[in-house]
C-alpha cells in the first residue's frame, strides 16, 4: 500500500507538472527564464505631466516586450509619488535605492527635484533619467550619472530671439516662474536678446504658490508698462492660471502679443477649454514631432484607451510631448538593460542598517556605469523623433511654431538652425532676418486680428508755416487721419529702410478737435513720457531741457540758432566812411609811428646832413612833414648817415604794406557794403528795446528769455516765412521787428526765398539740429541713429529727398556765411609784426648812434673841464649835438661845386678851352655856395690872384 501510494503521488505531481506547462506554452513560454530588473519611477503623480507620463510608461513597456518577447531581460516599474516637493523626492530615490536596489531611477519631474537626486545617483552610481527637468543649468556634464532623455531649454532660445526680431519687437517684457525652471532660462534669455539689441524692459518672477490676487497685481503692472510684448516660461498649473487672469486684466485684447516657451506649448492640451480660451492668439514654439507609422498607431491605441485612463486624468484628450519623451525613455532603458547583459547584477555593498535614509549605508550599483554608457548610445527612431543623446541629452532638430486660434492650435511655420524660417519644411527659404517674417503665415493676434501688435505710435506735430519740413492734407472734413508729407517724413521712411527688421508705425498728428497744434513741441515731446506716444518724428530740435524726458537719435539737420535782420541799403552814403577800413586803435598806432620815425630821421642826420638843420620851427616842420611824405613815396630830403638808411628801408616797407592794405579794406567796403546788416549786435537790439521774433511753439522762446535776457514784452511769435518777411519789412518803429531768432534749417529756407533783403548774423547758438525722439531707455535709438548715418551719408538718397522739397528754390550765394559782428576793419593786431620789426630798427639804429656820440665827446669834455658834474656833461654834450659835425662838414666843403658865370651872349667853350680851364684852374672867375651855421646860404667871386694870396705858400 506505501508502494501504491508512493506511485500515486508521483503520477500525480507529474500530471500537474505537465498541466502547468502545457498552460504555460501558448501564452509566455520563455517568462520562467527572465531576469527582473528594477527600475525606480519618481514623479507628481497629481500634476498633469505625472499623470500622463505615468500613463505613457505603462503603455511603453507592454509595447516593448510585446515587440520583443526573446529578450532576457524584463523592466519592473516602481512608482513612486514625490509631489511637489524636492525632499520628497529625495527621500523617496533614497527609498528606492536601499530598498528595492533599483538599478535606474525614471525622473524626478522638476529640475529642483532631480538637483537633489542627481547627487544621490552619483554617490551609489544609479543612472537617473529625467525627460521633464529642463533647466539648462542642471547639466549632464555636471554629473556623469544624470541623463536628460529631452532637450534643454536653451535649445529654443534661438528659435525665439529669431522670432523677436523677425516682427521687429525692439523691447519684451520676460515672465517667468521662479523656480529652477523658470530662472534657469533667463541667462541665456538675455544674452541672446542683448545680441539683437532688444531691450528686456521688466523681468516678472510668479512663484508658483501666489494666489490669484497676487498674480492680478503683477499684471496690472505690466499692464501699466508701456512695453506690450511678453514671453512666458512657465509650467502649465501655473500658466493656466496665468492666462485666465490676464483676458480678465483686458491684457489678450488688440495691441498686446505673447510667446510661449516649450515647457508651456508642450502641454496646452491637458489644460481645460475656459484657459484655452483666454490664450487666443499666443504663439507658441515647441519641437517638431515627425509623423510615422508608429506614432499614428500609439495614437489610435490610446484613443481606445482613453476612456479607462480618463478615470486618472480627465483632462487628457490627445498626445502629449512629455508623455512621448517618457515614452522613449521607457524603450531606451529597456535597450540599453539588454544590451549591457545586466544578469545577476547587484549593488556591491549591502544595505545592513535599518533606517531607511541612511546615506552611509547606500551600496554602490557595480553595472552602473555600464549601464550608463549603453543608454547614451543607444539610438533608435521613437515616437518623439530620433531618439540620440548627445552630451547626455537630446538634441532637437526642428521646431515648429504655432498659434491658438479657438481650441486648435495653427502651423504657422517652421524652424531650423541651419534654415531659419519656413512655411513648410520642404521650403527652400534662406536665413534672412530683414524679411524673415514673410516665411512664416500670417498669425492671428490677440482681439482676432491680423495687424502687428505693438506697432510704434509715432506723435506728429502739427504746423501752418515752413510745409517744406512737414505738411498735413485733410481729403475731407470727415477724414481723421490725413496725408503727411515733407522732408522729416520722407526721410523717415529712409531711416526705415536701412533698419535691419521691420519697424511697423502709425503716425498721430498732435491736434485738437480743430485739426491744429495741440500746444508746443516741448507739451508733444512730454506725451512720450506719459506714454501717448512712443515716438516723435518730424521738425523737433535737440535740446538739453528736451533730454531730461526724451532720448534723441543723431541729428540729421544743420544745428544752431541764429538771428536775421534787414540788409542795410544806404552805409556807402556815410561821410565818414574812409575811415573805417582801419580801426581807431590802428588809425592813432600809425600816427604814433610815423612821429617816432621822423624823430629818429632827424636825430641820426642833424648833425651830418644840411637839409635837417636850420630854425627849430622848420626842424620840426621837417620831422612831420619827411615821415608822412613817406605814405606817397614823395620825400625830397636825401639822407647820409647809413643807420638813417637802414631805418627808411624797414619804415618804406611797412608803409607799402599799410597802403597796400588800406586800399584792398575800402574796395571791399565799398563794393560789399550793401551785404551789411543793420543790426550785427545782440546786445544793441537789448538795450534799445527793439522786438524780436521768433517761431510760435519753439524752444527758441525759452533761449531768447533765458540764456540771451529778452524780457517776454520784448517777444513775437510768427508762423511762416511770410509773416517772417512781412515783420522785418516794417523795421522797429513801424510795430515790426528787428530781427528774427529760429534755428538754421528755417533761415536757409527764409533766406532762398528773401535773400536780397535778408541775411544771417551774429554768433550761432548751439543746438544739436531736428532729431527723432524716443521714450528713454529706448533700444530704438541705436537703431535709428546707425540708419540716420546710413542716409544722410549716402548723397544720393540725401540728394533726392533735399531735391524734392528744397530744390526748387532761388538759392543766395554764400547762405551759410554768416557777418561778424566785430564789423571789417582792419586792427593794430593785424600788424603787430610790422610795427615791432620797424620799432626794433629804428630803436636799435638810434641806441648806437647815441652810443658813439657820447663814447666819442665824452673824453673831451672831460679833459676841458674835469670838475663839470656828469649833469653838466650832459648840457653841454647836448649843446656840442646840435652844432656840426666838423669832419662831415669839412669833407663836404671840400667837395665845392663850382659853376661858371653864365653868359648869355658868349658861345658856349669848346673841348680845347675846357680842357685848358681845367689845367688852369686857378684863373678865372668862379662862384663858390657856402653854408653858414644858420643854414643860410652866400656866395662870393674871386679872381684867381685875390685867391691865391689866401693860401698859405710853403718854403
């Protein structure tokens, strides 16, 4: 019986042994033979992304394996739920590691989740595999065992820079969570934008536990910013609510424009249609997800599906860009899992203590870096696209940008960096930032319209005179927007031209309900910084006061402030008006060196020269009357002394050059004299309290007030070039003016139509010329001011538009030079060279002369008296100066000029009696000219025998 029984229960565990594997045959024949490889899954499991990518895993691994039955291994998922919290998270990694040694870690969702996680992973060599945690700066290269199996979010900020400055958004507005994910963005957010000069005007940081009150009051501040442009990196709970309030603030209403980052375009179809609602007309940019075979069958698996997954995640209605990239992860880990032969493989040290957040007892995965290294190169083609890690993440390719216009999102265009822009991705378009936007479709904007938001709303002052600079034409008494035109305007639209991107603008005349100026250029200025207007563009000067609310580009007119008055028709008329070529200073400094010449003359040839001797009322006579005879060459008197002659040569030379000058200054004055202004002096027209006009609503009023002390009694505004004319033709006794204030531009442009009778004068007052005016800060003003150079240098495109409006006018000679007010007479600091090189002569030709006078009489007087004081040496060396000098005078009477008696009645003698004459010399009858010391002359006939008893015989 023990026998029977003993083979009884045999057959009995055989027939079962066989029944369960007859069983097991049909469904899994190879599931006894796998190895179980724990994979921890740690995520917000409440948050819409957890929910989906929970959901995607699961659908992955089945998919998986059902795909490939043969292989060894098999993944076992481990969720675990973090929340929102990144202890949670890391206690949770912490858990999953000593716990269930698993030998990956899916996750954690957040960037500051996996910061945390990351570390842990390092230390017990887990790879950790994040396709949600974005921020750029948390790096795989930081940490060797940290994968991001998506992209980073500096990968778009390329996409979106080329996006600001293909519609020419100059300036943006940043909102951003403040969280790791938000802020890690913003660097590189903001070095990009500063490449393209756009200007980040407010940075807008919505932590993600502010309730909506909070949220509501950073809108309203935004909203009071002029700046209308937003860009938006944030996650889904919080941009949801985001949103809502911001349609509730009237901020998605005409005028206002948003883009989304990829971390908020990623999820739009999990938020509910009232949030889809406000976000009509964002755009939004987010990677390109290729379509294939395998997508379109996930997707039709997932719709049948959707009914029992709804149970978790009501929201969910279509595929998800986190959910696909979990996805991927699934099949990657899966790969790389079989393809590191991870059998039998374990952690190397045993988790021995018994608290579960032991960090000193975490063992070490001893596959760990294998298995690291088999997941980064791993590749294959998933349902997100190609699935290749480079540098531990994943590199896009495309992205493509769309708008939300109901509850569909619209392509609107396409992305690349190798190609920019495209409509479509077979398009051939080539990166061109200019025009860039033409590669796109046209979006639809916030309040359902087409016209670019943020479009620059540029003020236009309205003006009756100077039509040549700006002019208003109303079609009709019920047109509000008139044609405007003139040579601000046009050149405008060349500065626009040569911008680098679009510069969308609408101009607003500054007029009341009258259609004329609303108030002054400084009031309409003044409107930039209340924010009626972004700009000003037409006649506006620069000024200091002006730039206290307003930044300036570079001027593209003439600068200053000048005056002009009525030409003069009467001054050759004026009596004395031979004078004026020389100053009085000249006039009086000529007189002085003329006197100072004669002098020296009369002392270097008293004593030597007969013609400078005689009574002291004819020496002084000759001392006048031999310098002045010099200015006509016409001086008889011959000097001897050769210092006399030095001085003369210097003092001729002067002489010439003075004529020479005084001729060329009263030819010109009389020639050009009807060129002269009436008035040339400010300070004349002041302290005769003439009027002064100026052009109504210009600065020029304050200049005249304040820097030139007008009193405003004093001030008359005109309008145009007519009423200009009319004010200086009645003068100032005649309820005219005596001269017109305003800037250069509007004089040239007075002066070509009334040259004849008008002409610029005094000094130019300094202003920087017409400029566009902006709100300050504004990163326009670069912009404009390189474009401004751009045109005014280029003298063809300059050329035709002064041509235009400026061409046809009668132009005066020489417009641009203006009179002195110091008048043409010439001064004694036009000569100041000639009158030291002939004072040092002739000082120098007297001091010598003096020196050998007194070195050679000295002695003398002397020996003859030495008790004479030195006082007294000086008489009587004055009285021995004024006497001859005796050798000079010797050699002269020796030279005795000897005439014969005419005789009329005899012939005239020949050769023969000349030369007997001669040899007799001694006879005959002579005529001999004495001087006396008094000057007076005798004469005296000797026959040759009385002459002869005169001279002494020798023995």
């Amino acid at each position: 019986m023990a026998n029977q029984k003993n083979l009884f229960s045999f057959l009995s565990f055989l027939l079962v042994t066989l029944s369960l594997s007859l069983c097991l045959w049909g469904h899994e024949p190879l599931v006894m033979a796998k190895e179980v490889i724990p994979v921890g899954v740690v995520l917000d499991l409440k948050s819409p992304v957890g929910r989906v990518a929970e959901s995607y895993m699961s659908m992955a691994r089945s998919d998986f394996y059902a795909v490939n039955p043969n292989y060894r291994t098999r993944l076992t998922l481990f969720a675990k739920d973090s929340g929102d919290d990144v202890i949670t998270a890391a206690s949770t990694a912490l858990d999953l590691m000593k716990n269930k040694e698993v030998q990956a870690i899916i996750g954690p969702q957040s960037s500051a989740q996996a910061r945390f996680v990351t570390e842990l992973g390092r230390k017990a060599q887990v790879p950790i595999i994040s396709f949600s945690a974005t921020s750029p700066s948390l790096s795989p290269s930081q940490n060797p065992f940290f994968i991001r199996a998506t992209h980073d979010d500096s990968t778009q900020v390329k996409a979106i820079v080329d996006i600001v400055r293909a519609f020419g958004w100059w300036e943006i507005v940043l909102i951003y969570e403040d969280t790791d994910y938000g802020n890690g963005l913003i660097p590189y957010m903001m070095d990009a934008l500063q490449e393209i000069d756009t200007r980040v005007s407010y940075r807008s940081q919505i932590h993600p536990s502010s309730n909506n009150t909070e949220i509501s009051e950073e809108l309203n501040k935004l909203k009071a910013n002029h700046t209308r442009i937003f860009l938006v990196h944030m996650t889904a709970s919080l941009g949801s609510k985001l949103f809502a309030l911001a349609k509730n603030a009237g901020m998605m209403s005409e005028g206002y424009a948003w883009i989304l980052t990829e971390g908020l375009s990623s999820l739009l179809d999990p938020m509910s249609s009232k949030v889809m609602d406000s976000m009509q007309g964002v755009l939004g940019i987010r990677p390109y997800l290729p379509p294939s075979k395998q997508l379109k069958d996930f997707e039709r698996k997932w719709k049948r599906n959707l009914t029992s997954i709804r149970t978790k995640s009501k929201s969910i209605t279509s595929l998800n860009f986190f959910g696909l990239w979990a996805y991927d992860t699934i099949w990657a880990l899966a790969m790389a899992v079989e393809n590191a032969s991870m059998v039998h493989s374990s952690f190397l040290k045993q988790n021995t203590s018994n608290n579960s957040f032991d960090l000193a007892t975490l063992g070490i995965f001893e596959m760990g870096t294998r298995l690291r290294d088999t997941i980064l190169s791993t590749t294959f083609q998933g349902l997100s696209g190609n699935f290749h890690l480079v540098k531990g993440q994943l590199e896009p390719s495309t992205f493509e940008l769309f708008n939300v216009i109901g509850k569909t999102e619209r392509i609107i265009g396409y992305w690349t960096r190798q190609r920019g822009f495209s409509k479509d991705l077979n398009g051939t378009s080539e990166r061109a930032y200019s025009k860039s936007k033409d590669k796109l479709k046209q979006p639809i904007w916030p309040g359902d319209t087409t016209d670019q938001p943020s479009k620059l709303r540029i003020g236009v002052p309205v003006t009756s005179g100077f039509k040549e600079f700006l002019k208003m034409e109303w079609h009709s008494p019920t047109d509000d927007k008139p044609s405007i035109s003139g040579f601000c305007i046009d050149l405008f639209h060349a500065v626009q031209e040569a911008l680098p991107f679009p510069l969308p603008h609408e101009f607003i005349p500054y007029m009341n309900k009258h259609r004329q100026s609303n108030g002054t250029y400084d009031q309409l200025l003044y409107q930039i910084k209340n924010q009626v207007y972004d700009a000003v563009v037409g006649d506006t000067a620069i000024v200091a006061n002006r730039s206290l609310y307003v930044d300036f580009t570079l001027p593209y007119t003439e600068s200053g402030v000048s005056m002009v008055v009525l030409v003069k028709d009467d001054e050759n008329k004026n009596l004395w008006i031979f004078l004026k070529p020389l100053s009085i200073n000249l006039w009086l400094t000529i007189g002085a060196a003329f006197i100072f010449t004669g002098l020296v003359i009369w002392v270097l040839e008293h004593r030597v020269n007969t013609e400078f001797r005689g009574p002291p009322n004819q020496q002084l006579g000759l001392i006048f009357w031999f310098s002045f005879s010099t200015i006509a060459f016409a001086h008889r008197e011959k000097v001897v002394n050769n210092w006399s002659r030095f001085v003369l040569i210097i003092w001729i030379f002067v002489v010439l050059i003075l004529t020479q000058s005084y001729t060329a200054s009263l030819t010109s004055i009389l020639t050009v004299q009807r060129l002269q202004p009436t008035f040339v002096d400010v300070k004349e027209i002041k302290k005769n309290g003439y009027f002064v006009g100026y052009q109504n609503h210009s600065f020029v009023e304050g200049l005249l007030i304040k820097q030139l002390d007008f009193h405003k009694s004093q001030l008359k505004p005109y309008s145009t070039p007519e009423e200009y004319h009319e004010a200086l033709s009645k003068g100032t006794h005649n309820g005219g003016v005596a001269a017109i204030f305003d800037e250069i531009p509007y004089i040239k442009l007075f002066l070509a139509k009334y040259c004849s009778r008008y002409t610029m004068v005094g000094p130019t007052y300094k202003t920087d010329g017409f400029g566009f005016a902006f709100r300050r800060g504004s990163p326009l003003v670069p912009h404009i001011s390189r474009a401004i150079l751009n045109v005014t240098q280029d003298r063809d495109k300059i050329g035709a538009i002064e041509q235009k409006y400026f061409g046809s006018q009668t132009t005066c000679e020489d417009q641009s030079a203006t009179i002195s007010s110091h008048g043409p007479s010439l001064g004694v600091d036009n000569f100041r060279g000639l009158f030291l090189i002939a004072g040092i002569a002739s000082v120098v030709s007297l001091l010598v002369y003096v020196f050998n006078f007194f070195y050679s009489h000295w002695s003398t007087l002397g020996n003859n008296n030495p008790a004479n004081s030195c006082w007294s040496k000086l008489v009587e060396m004055a009285k021995h100066f004024d006497k001859k000098d005796p050798h000079t005078f010797q050699r002269e009477e020796s030279r005795v000029h000897v005439v014969a008696s005419p005789n009329i009645f005899e012939p005239s003698p020949s050769i023969d009696d000349m030369q007997i004459h001669s040899r007799n010399s001694i006879e005959g009858t002579y005529d001999v000219v004495i001087h006396d010391d008094n000057g007076s002359l005798s004469s005296s006939s000797r026959h040759g025998a009385a002459s002869m008893q005169d001279v002494p015989h020798s023995s």
